[in-house]
C-alpha cells in the first residue's frame, strides 16, 4: 500500500504518518504539508509541499509527485481548522480544495481509495436528536448555522458524492478531538481558568485521543470498506468532570448568557476564544455511535487523551515522575 497524506504538518496529519510508517504493509507514504517542513529520514517516507487552495497545485500533486510514487490511498486530513475565520478563503481550504483533490483522484490510474476526515459536528443538533447519533442521522443543513459548520457539512457531503467503482471513498467523522493545535474548540474552553457551562444542565461528552484518531485512518486505508464512518473516543464523561480533569474552575450560569459573556471578555481582552461559537450545541449532549466503525473497519477506541492542564500542575507531575 502506498498512501498519500494531507496535512502532514498538523498534529493529526504528523500522528497518521508516524502511524503508517509502522505498518509492515504500507510500502511506501508522501507526505504533503502547505509548507514547506524540516526534511526526515526515513527509507519509506516521502516529503512534498503543496497548497491545496489552488487547483493547478492540485493537479499537479495527482498527475506529479502521486504518480511518481505510484500512490493508491490518499487520507484527506487538511481542513481549515480555525472557526473564527470566514469568508472565501476558509470555504476554498475546508470545502473546494476537498473537491479538487477527491475529482483528480477519481480520474487518476492508480489510486483507488480515498479517506476524508470530517467531523462529528456534520449531525443536526436539535432537541429530538436521539443520544446515540448513527450514520444516517439528518445533517445539519440549517443555513443560519456558521460557515465553519456549513462548510464541514459541505465537504463532507461533497466527497461522499464522487463514490464509484473505480474509488472507493470512506469519510471518517470524528468526534471531538482533544489535541492542542488541532482545532479543538474543546481544547480551547478546557484551556480557560474559568470555564461557565449551562446552569442545571451537565452534558456528557466523548473525546478522541490524537493516537485513536490516527489509528482510525490507518484502519480504514487498509480497508475496503466505503460511506460515512462515526469515530468515538474512548473517554466519555460529563462536562463538570472534563473540566476537574483539566484542573479548571467551574462556574453554571444561565444559558442564555453564556455566549454574551464570552463575546464581552473578547471584547474586552481582545482574546479570541473560539468555544462560544459551539457551547450552545452542548444542549442535546448527543454523541456518536462507533458500531459501524467497530464492525467494518475494526476500530475501538484505546488510547486515553491528554487533558489541557495549567502550566504548574504539568510541572508538578514531572517532577513527581523524576523523583519516581
């Protein structure tokens, strides 16, 4: 197997390579990065700058370097990761540059598969959405919703359209995953000295660890399987209690402040925190269903994640560990 990966300079897309670099099966991986990065050796891995947001540069990673590698898998993991950003520019990196990539491969002459990582957020989020979110559950369509969902919901919908015999697409829709740098909106609230969620009301969340989400793709590169695939965590617990593990304060406070609050502390600190764009989708507490995933791809979920903590409490514990 010879498999190409965007995003290769991001966390997910660094983890997804160092992952297929350990499989015995995989003969061969390119890396592909906007920016040009730091080379590494090693005898299987192949390096190669290209920004997705233009199509000639599309076409030229399919028809150049994919083709001098003989690629046959290519995992889609360079979206835009920053919700606060919007306009053309966000929608070309998360939904067009998704296009471009998925119609060169559909007319190329040795890939065969493609693997698109989207999100768990894709789901309608409504007061009658069930616990349990499985694969066929209604997608969130609502165009008052914020370009960085709509443009999700978009790609997402985009790339499972070009399915044909000759490529076989699988969308993997992650759940949240916790990782600095990743574009984990969780991560940023976790990230906060004081974290204000819902009076009366204490959601149950799942996480996804980096090495999950990484094995996740390296499952289903080795698989035939195709459609929308939910990818969970193995973490699930109430917010309070992400909060406590993250050595945060908790403050319940009405609902409906919650975002004016967060908007009047950007305001004043001109911090931007991206975690009141979302809050009010913890109201359902939905989560995703990984039976498809665990039947048809083999994948469970088995690594714990890492917990934004304050910079003390990380000091402490290495040097309890020193002392150990």
């Amino acid at each position: 197997m010879r498999v190409m990966v965007t995003g290769a300079s991001a966390p997910l897309g660094a983890a997804i390579v160092e992952r297929l670099l350990a499989e015995p099966g995989v003969d061969r991986v390119l890396a592909v990065s906007r920016e040009a990065v730091p080379p590494r050796v090693h005898p299987r891995l192949f390096q190669h700058a290209a920004d997705l947001a233009h199509p000639r540069e599309v076409h030229d990673l399919i028809h150049g370097a994919a083709t001098l590698h003989g690629i046959d898998t290519v995992i889609h993991a360079a979206q835009h990761r920053d919700p606060h950003d919007a306009g053309g520019g966000a929608h070309t990196q998360t939904v067009e540059s998704a296009r471009w990539l998925v119609l060169a491969c559909a007319a190329h002459a040795t890939i065969r598969r493609f693997v698109h990582r989207s999100f768990a957020d894709v789901y309608a989020q409504r007061d009658t959405t069930p616990t349990l979110i499985d694969e066929d559950a209604p997608l969130e369509l609502d165009p008052a919703a914020p370009q960085w969902l709509r443009d999700r919901v978009e790609a997402d919908l985009t790339v499972r359209a070009h399915h044909t015999d000759r490529l076989q697409i699988a969308v993997l829709r992650l759940a949240e995953l916790l990782a600095r740098d990743t574009g984990s909106q969780l991560w940023d609230y976790l990230s906060s000295r004081i974290c204000l969620r819902p009076a009366g009301f204490d959601p149950i969340i799942n996480v996804l660890a980096l090495d999950d989400a990484a094995a996740a793709f390296a499952t289903a590169a080795r698989s035939s399987a195709t459609g929308a695939f939910n990818i969970p965590g193995r973490d699930t617990l109430p917010l309070s209690c992400a909060i406590a593990q993250s050595g945060r304060s908790c403050v319940a406070v009405p609902s409906s402040v919650i975002a004016p609050l967060y908007k009047l502390r950007r305001a004043v600190t001109g911090l931007a925190f991206r975690y009141d764009l979302n809050v009010a989708r913890f109201h359902f507490g939905g989560m995703v269903d990984g039976g498809r995933a665990a039947r048809e791809l083999g994948y469970q979920p088995r690594a714990r994640v890492v917990w934004p903590r304050p910079w003390w409490r990380v000091l402490l514990q290495r040097l309890a560990e020193t002392r150990c």
